[in-house]
C-alpha cells in the first residue's frame, strides 16, 4: 500500500498497537529545557525511576536565561532556580546539558539541528510546541506537555494515536524580498490556527524543495501555529549535506547505513492525503499580522481589517477585540502603522541566514531615532558565525543593541520585554495578548522586514530596501 | 491522577474563541517548578487589573462562577504553546471538565493526564448550554454514560474510549507502558540492528 512519509516514519516506530489504535511509540531524541521539565524530573525522583536513555536526551537552557552580561549570572530569583534545577537534575539523571556558559548553548530548536542530534526519519519531542522545527530534517517533531516528558523520560516512548495526513503545496518561486516566513505565515492565514487541527503537514512543491535548510525550518517552526502538531518535509541532498560532519550525526559506516535510510524517506507518489492545499509562491508578498492571533495576516501593501465588513457575530467580535487590544483603526494601511521596538531572533528567525538577511538591509543605515531594537542570535555558534561575518557590527552601527543567546522576547520570560502599548515589529512566531509582555502589541514580520521597520520607524516593505 | 466519574456545577461561560496558552496561564507564572498553586493566576490578564485588583466584569471574578468546575468556551480552545501549566492552572482553580467545540491538540491531550475531561461539543449545542450559565442553573456530566444532563434534555459526548478508561480509573500512563518493557526492549534491540546509528554508540 501506498504511504506517506508520515506513515513511513510512524511504521518504523511502532512499538505496540491497541485494538483501539493507542499506539507506544519509540522516541529517537528528546530536547528538553528548564521550564517544562521540573516536574517530571520530580515526578521521576517520587517513583523511583530513571531516565531509560540518558544518552538519547538532551538539555539545554533557554526560555529564562539572560541576553545581557551573564557574568553576572540570573538576578531574577525564580529564572535562576529553575535553571539550577535543571543543571542539577541533569547531573542525577546522567543527561548532557549545554549550560549558561557553553557555546553551544542556545535555542533548542536552533541547538539540535546544529549538533547533529536532529535527524531525518527520527521522532523527536521536546515539552516546547516549537519542536515541529525539527521536521525540515524529514523527522517527526512534535511538541509534548510535561507529563508526556515524564513518560518518555522514564520510558523512552509516547502513547499516541495516528494522525491525519495533509499536504500543502507550494509551488513557484517568491519574489524578491519574499521569504519563508511571509510562505508560513501566508499558509497560517489562508488555512486559520485550527486548520491544520489533528493532522501532520507535509509541506511539498518545487518552491519548498528550493529552500535552504534554515528557511524550510521556519515553515516548519509555525506549522503549530496553524495547529497541526507537526509539520516535515521530505530530506534531500541539502540535508544530507547540512547533517555532514556535525558532532552527533553519524560517523563512518553508520553514516553511510543512515544515508541509505534516509534516502528512502518520501511519501509515495500515489499515497493519498486526508487534506490538500496548493499555493502559488509567485502571489506570495510580504506578510504582517494585525492582531493578536498568527492568522490574522495582511500583506504591506494592504489595510487593516474592518469589523463592519464581517457579517459572522463570533469573527466581528473577535476582530473587534484585536483592533482594541492592539489600538488600531479599521481600514488603516499596514505600512502606517508606527512602532517603538523591533526583535530579531527566535526559534522561527534566529539563524545566521535570518542574521544576514537582516544585516544586509540594515548595512550602512541607521534605524529610526524613537525604535529601540534588539538582535539576539539562536545560539552562541550563530552568535560566534555572525561575529565572524562582522554582522554584528553592521547591527550595532545601525542601533541595535547585540545580545547573548535565549528565547528573550519571543516569550518574555527573562527581563527583555514590552511594557504596556508597545509596539513591536518581531520575528517570533506568535502575536498572543501578552505574549510578549503585558499589553504589548506585536507584529510578526520576516528578518528583512524588522530590519525595515527599525529604519522606517513604521511597518515598512523590505522591497523598498532591495539593492 | 484523581478520577473522573460524575460532575455537577453550574458552567462559567467565556465566549472568546482561539483562547491561547498564554492566556490561560502568562509566562511570569511558568516559573514554578511545581505543579500546584497555579489557580490563583488562571486567565491572570483578564481576571486582575495592572494594580492586581480583581476585574468585576470577568466571569471567573463573579458569583457562583468563581466556584465553576464546568468551564464553556469558544473553538480551538487552549491552541499555542504545549505548557502544561495551563492545565494544572484549570485544575487548582477548581475546573474539571471544560466544553468547547475544538481543541489545540497538545493541550487536549495534556488535560487527560490531569484528570480533566475536555468535551467536544458542536457550536449548536454550545449556545444551549451557555443558556445555563446565564441563568445559573446547573448541569451535570456523566463520563461513563457520556451525557450531559441539563433541565429535562441529555446530550451524548465522543471520547476516545481508552482515553475514557484512563479517566475513569485515574489510571498512570508510565505504569501502563512500563507493564510492556518487554516490547520495549524488543524494538530496541530490532533497533540497533536495523538504524543502529540512532544510539549515539
């Protein structure tokens, strides 16, 4: 029978089935971080149990750690414990944890990949929604909530049930000034946060197989964001040759057994899909959200929405509360839209690809005299690469101020935040009330179109900026 | 975990739909590394002003709402991140059983491991039962029999039946999966046979 490559995947880790289709699944790698491992490290400690595969786990610290001088350590008293916890629970458990002074310390999604540890035809699970990053390697990433982390911890499984299969075509190439993120967040607006709700995506299409690496990664990172748990892509040369030589990808003959297997994971031609949709990435432009949910999206060129013009109550009242929250005015132009900050960084945009994007409209410019705007790269490799490139410096020449390695704003669980009706131009991935401190507006953009906005001072369009 | 058998309360209704994570439970709360105390800080944003006063007009703030163990509320309830906390914030404030007409997957799932049941529920039958909030009447769920039971009427809830069990029992998932070791052990060792570069040796 014909299979998808989610199928493939799911076949080759089946370890047990119910007559009811609960299935035990086998977990290759497990990413885990201070804030949602706590309780199951604890919930190990009161049963007695161990962590069955200390050496297919890895630990990192992220969401609380600090962006500024860490010299001085975390002044917060609750970041600070919780990533103590986590050292020291690693140091029970025998697990390996990239710590606060470790250059390798970064992101998780971002530290995975760039170790090796990520790969193709694995399932990978994190207590982070964000670990369907992962599946542009070809993987089935998925995020899990704390008692699941527990389970795999102790068990080095997960009870699952099989979801459906819906693949999203894109085909064509994007214009200039067009990236992977405007693709992601184009797909999240046209399919709505609960569209992709139960299934695994599989993005396909000639402009998706096109894409580097590090962009697939950022559709991939979102896929959540349109509510499928998971989102992959079928690996290839790109892969295979990103994956090459990084200290946890396989090594002499098992590499080339893993080539093999890795070559065999795509979705036959003739396996059907559950659901379907196709996009054109010539119609693509770059993308804004207005409000605070990642599928309220409009293009620059474009208006914010007017809740007259919606006729269903539940979507005008929605609508309505949006504009309220982030004190805007129906029918007003996108790119007249003033901002106070701009972030770049995250798990969706805090690669060195997204570094250099941004860097290469910010060069030899200054950004607007009222924006504040931070740069805070994905790890301390990026960090180290970008140093390397002197893009830090064409960031600081411009006004920005160059950070450590962290979530940072993306969340605001450490110091860097908005306060209330600040507005900011962001490469994270999600425009939630508060998201990114209390009453603060957020505006998710690509690298290139923060960059622009730090210098317009406004929502800008990247195209203007093109040499 | 505690079980699900019966339930009886008067719902709190909160008509917003794509309530996010964040919402439920904001970030300056994930900090614990507990799993308790969380209820105090449920829907934090919209429950208490900027001095830490509590917000009248917010359902939860309200009598009899604010000892609601039923919450209704509009689709794709608990979508964004997978952080447990929401939850455990639900369940320390008090609320067992939420009603929605769709779930975020990852936060579906998580309620089960909390001992709370998640109903899904076509829009329809929603605003019927959303009645019952506005007129502070109660309702009561049966899990078992998988009913709502409200004036005179019955409604008939979908559940995954081995997720239905588990409830029912309060049953331990780790315990359950470490009762198949045994095939656990034999995948593995399938395993370093058949991709034997997934261990790290």
């Amino acid at each position: 029978m014909s299979t998808t490559l989610y199928d493939k995947i799911w076949n080759d880790h089946l370890v047990d089935q119910q007559e009811d289709g609960t299935a035990l699944l086998f977990v290759d790698r497990h990413l885990i971080h201070e804030v949602t491992s706590p309780q199951a490290f604890e919930g190990l400690r009161n049963s007695n149990r161990k962590v069955r595969h200390p050496n297919l786990t890895l630990a990192v610290a992220d969401h609380n750690v600090p962006t500024t001088d860490r010299t001085k350590g975390i002044s917060d008293e609750e970041s600070k414990i919780q990533v103590d916890t986590l050292e020291s629970n690693c140091k029970e458990f025998g697990v390996q944890l990239f710590g606060m002074d470790d250059k390798r310390q970064g992101i998780v999604h971002i530290i995975g990949p760039e170790q090796g540890f990520t790969q193709p035809g694995t399932v990978i699970v994190c207590g982070d929604s964000h670990t369907a990053t992962h599946g542009a390697f070809g993987s089935l990433a998925f995020g899990i909530g704390t008692s699941e982390v527990e389970h795999v911890l102790a068990t080095q499984t997960l009870v699952q049930k099989k979801a459906k299969n819906f693949r999203i075509n894109v085909n064509g190439t994007l214009p200039l000034g067009v990236t992977s993120k405007d693709v992601i967040l184009q797909i999240i607006g046209k399919i709505g946060t609960a569209g992709g709700t139960g299934c695994v995506v599989e993005y396909a299409g000639d402009l998706i197989r096109s894409l580097s690496v590090e962009q697939r990664m950022t559709i991939c990172n979102m896929t959540i964001e349109g509510g499928a748990r998971a989102g992959l892509i079928a690996p290839d040369e790109k892969i295979f040759e990103y994956l090459n030589g990084k200290p946890m990808s396989p090594k002499g003959e098992n590499w080339e057994k893993a080539l093999e297997y890795w070559k065999s994971l795509k979705t036959d031609a003739d396996a059907s899909f559950d659901k379907e949709i196709n996009l054109n990435a010539n119609e693509i432009l770059p993308m804004i959200t207005w409000g605070t949910s990642p599928q309220d999206v409009i293009t620059i060129d474009g208006k914010v929405p007017n809740p007259q013009n919606e006729k269903d109550e539940d979507k005008k009242n929605s609508i309505e509360r949006a504009l309220k929250y982030m004190g805007l005015t129906p029918d007003m132009a996108a790119t007249d839209i003033k901002i106070d900050k701009v972030f770049i960084g995250s798990c969706t945009n805090g690669r060195i690809e997204d570094l250099r994007e941004a860097a290469k409209i910010l060069k030899d410019k200054k950004i607007s005299s009222h924006v504040d705007a931070i740069v805070v790269p994905g790890s301390g490799l990026v960090k180290e690469q970008a140093e390397q490139e002197g893009l830090d410096k064409i960031f600081v020449n411009s006004g920005f101020e160059w950070r450590e390695p962290g979530c940072s704003m993306c969340l605001a669980m450490n110091a860097d935040k908005l306060k209330p009706e600040e507005r900011c131009a962001s490469t994270s991935n999600r425009n939630f009330e508060g998201r990114q401190g209390r009453g603060g507006r957020t505006h998710l953009v690509s690298p290139g179109m923060a960059a622009a906005a730090a210098i317009s001072g406004n929502l800008d369009d990247v195209r203007k900026y093109q040499n | 975990m505690q079980k699900f058998n019966t339930l009886k309360s008067i719902p709190a209704y909160l008509p917003i739909v794509n309530i996010d994570t964040d919402m439920i439970i904001p970030k300056q709360f994930l900090k614990t590394i507990k799993r308790t105390g969380l209820g105090k800080n449920l829907f934090f944003e919209m429950r208490y002003d900027d001095n830490g006063k509590e917000i009248n007009d917010f359902v939860l703030n309200q009598e009899p709402f604010n000892n609601s163990k039923i919450l209704i509320a509009g689709n794709n309830f608990g979508c964004g991140s997978s952080r447990e906390h929401a939850p455990w914030a639900l369940l320390d404030f008090g609320i067992t059983c939420v009603i929605s007409s769709s779930y975020a997957d990852i936060f579906y799932s998580n309620c089960f491991k909390n001992g709370i049941l998640p109903i899904i529920l076509e829009e329809e039958k929603i605003k019927e039962l959303s009645e019952y909030a506005n007129r502070k009447e109660e309702i009561a769920v049966d899990l078992n029999d998988q009913k709502i039971i409200y004036g005179n009427n019955e409604i008939k809830f979908e559940i995954d039946p081995f997720k239905k069990k588990c409830l029912l029992e309060g049953l331990d998932d780790i315990a359950l999966s470490l009762k198949k070791s045994d095939k656990i052990q034999n995948f593995e060792n399938q395993l370093k046979d058949k991709r034997p570069w997934v261990f790290n040796d």
